[in-house]
C-alpha cells in the first residue's frame, strides 16, 4: 500500500487531514513570502498557497481512499456464516462449534452456526445455493447429504460445491442393550436365526443403509427398521427395549456405554477404532461392510481463490490445534479425521457414487 508523503503526514492523523493545521501552515508560509519582499501582491498569495492547500489536502483524501479500499477487499470483513443441517446439540452441529472455536482466530473474524433442519440436508443445500459465492458462507456436509444428493432430493450437485476440509471419519457402530447378546458371533447368529430391530436416524440413509448391508452381506435375516428423530432418543428407546439393535456413533452414545447401558457390538469400519480397541470390526467376521459418518466442509465452486485457500488454511490449522484434537479423542476418534481438500474430495466424490449403488441396491432409488 502506497503510504502518504512527510509533507502530507505532518498534516494528518491517521491519514485524515487537519485542515486547522494545513491552513495554519500556509498562513505562515505566505507571510514569510510577503516579509522577505517577494514582489507578489497578498490575494495572488492566497490564491497559491490555496492551491497547494488543495493538492496536499487531495493527495491525503486519495491516500485515506486508499486505506478504505484495501481494508474493503480484506476477507473477512463480516460475519462468516456455517450451514448446517443439524439442529443445536447434533453431531454435526457440535463438530462445526468445536472447528470454530479456534477457527474463528485462524480466519480473523468471526463465525456462526446457522441450523437449517430437515429432508436429510435438502433444506440446508437448497438454501446454501442461494447464497453469495464469496467465502462468507460455509456447508457442511456428510454422508448423509450424499445419500440426498444420489435421491435427487435436492437442487445442489457435487460440482456446485468446492471441498475445503474433511473434520470427522465417525465409524458407524451397531449396539445392543449391554447384556441381550454374549458376543459379536451371538449377535449374527440371532439373525440368521430370525430377523431383528435396528433404530436409526431418518430412512434412506446412512444408519439404515448400514443396517441392511450388514445383514444382507453376513447372510442374516432382513432387519425391521424403526427410525428415530436423532441419536439421543435412540439410545434411550435402545435401552428402554423398543429395538433389538442401534447403528449409533461413539459419540452419540458416549453417556450410555459409560454408565453399562449400552454395549458396542460391531464396528463398521476398515479398522478398529482407537476408543473401541476390544470390538472387532465387520470385516474381522468376514462381512464386507464398512460405513462412516463423515462430515467436512465446502464452499461455492466459484469462491473467489485466494478467499478460498485462505478458509482452507485457517480450518485445518484449526483442526489440528489440541482444543479441537481433544474433541475427537473425546469421542473415540483420532487425528486422522481431519483431511485437507485433496483427500476430502476424493472421498466426496466416491461417497455419492457408492450411496447410490448401495440405494439402488436396496430399491431406495431406481
């Protein structure tokens, strides 16, 4: 930035000027003219010194100009705004508060939740593509926004969006009541004996998805699904006796497992899981499953680039900072969550592709 000259900031306060000053000066400088006999007359005086007094004033007015204009383009210079389909106390509500909290430091501003609830993300993605594609509005985005974006339950396409940072790799986990099965070997025996019922959250989705491709590829009986409003009540109805089985996140069911309530049986997962290390995975039984609930981050595909690396940046140094490191540990997740927009996109990418193979599979979607 171009900074004002030693004449004009001898004239100026923070680069406004003080025309008492500025007058002053000139006042003085044509009296001195005057009294070393310089023969011009007093009003031609004026009308010189007036002219510098204009110049100098103008070249302040052009610099403070300046100054307004480049703190203007500076991003960002208002709240930025995070879409998300959750409502308050949600996972994916809290991942995007506990992202924020050192967020809003990295970015230099800051930020806030906006809850837009309803047709398994369809609300939140329809109203994000209404919004400016200028970095003041962030979406998050999981496995279930894939699975409504396969349906065609929404406007948004995955080549509408750019993808910024990946934030959580949350195993899905089928639980029971603690005591109802002995072991992960008695659970699937139960099922192909006669059919079970799973609670989920929502239809069509990632948790009943993961409940029928878990029965139909360890060859057990096709499971009734019984869907719930959120994690929190499935995990009280678990234990109340109202379904056989959940498909939950550690997270979900954090309280529960820790008071003896509920019991993890299988994890749905590559690999087992740091805060689970004693339950086996899916594919340690030979059953070729494996499902998370993945969520991260995108912006507008049109996000200007420099607004773009800058929310990439200061997320993902957000993410690796212990506060919200500690968060996953509290959940039983690890480091490995957080990807940056490489890996994030690759995955966005195959996320859709196998949701829709999975719900056309399961006659979700022809």
């Amino acid at each position: 930035m171009k900074q004002p000259n030693d004449k004009i900031s001898q004239f100026s306060v923070f680069g406004i000027p003080n025309t008492e000053k500025l007058l002053s000066y000139f006042h003085h400088k044509s009296s001195q003219c005057l009294r070393c006999g310089n023969n011009i007359t007093g009003n031609k005086m004026k009308k010189i010194m007036l002219k510098k007094f204009l110049t100098v004033a103008s070249a302040t007015v052009i610099s403070v100009g300046g100054i307004s204009t480049a703190m203007a383009s500076e991003y960002p210079s208002k709240t930025v705004e995070v879409i998300t389909h959750a409502g308050n106390g949600g996972g994916t509500d809290v991942t995007s508060r506990m992202m924020m909290i050192r967020a809003r430091r990295e970015l230099g501003g800051d930020m806030v939740v906006i809850n837009k609830k309803g047709g398994g993300g369809a609300v939140a993605m329809d109203h994000y593509l209404k919004q400016p594609a200028d970095g003041y509005s962030i979406l998050t985005f999981t496995i279930g926004h894939a699975a409504t974006v396969a349906k065609g339950k929404t406007k948004l396409k995955l080549s509408d969006v750019r993808p910024i940072a990946r934030a959580t790799d949350d195993p899905q986990i089928l639980m029971a009541k603690c005591g109802a099965y002995d072991s992960a070997a008695d659970f699937v025996a139960a099922q192909k004996k006669s059919a079970i019922s799973y609670g989920t959250t929502h239809l069509g989705n990632i948790d009943d998805v993961s409940a029928f491709m878990f029965t139909k590829k360890g060859g057990m009986k096709t499971p009734k699904i019984i869907p719930f409003e959120g994690g929190a009540e499935l995990a009280t109805q678990l234990i109340a006796g109202a379904v056989d089985a959940a498909v939950l996140n550690l997270g979900e069911a954090g309280s529960q497992i820790d008071a003896g309530d509920v019991c993890p049986i299988v994890v749905l997962a590559d690999k087992r899981m740091a805060g689970l290390p004693d339950i086996s995975t899916a594919k340690e039984m030979g059953i070729d499953v494996s499902f998370s609930t993945v969520r991260g981050f995108v912006i507008h595909k049109d996000t200007p680039e420099a607004t773009a690396k800058k929310i990439e940046a200061s997320l993902m140094k957000a993410m690796k900072h212990s506060v919200y490191q500690g968060y996953l540990t509290s959940v039983g997740l690890d480091a490995g969550s957080v990807a940056d927009s490489e890996v994030w996109g690759e995955q966005l990418a195959t996320m859709v592709v196998d949701m829709e193979s999975a719900l056309k599979e399961l006659g979700f979607i022809q």
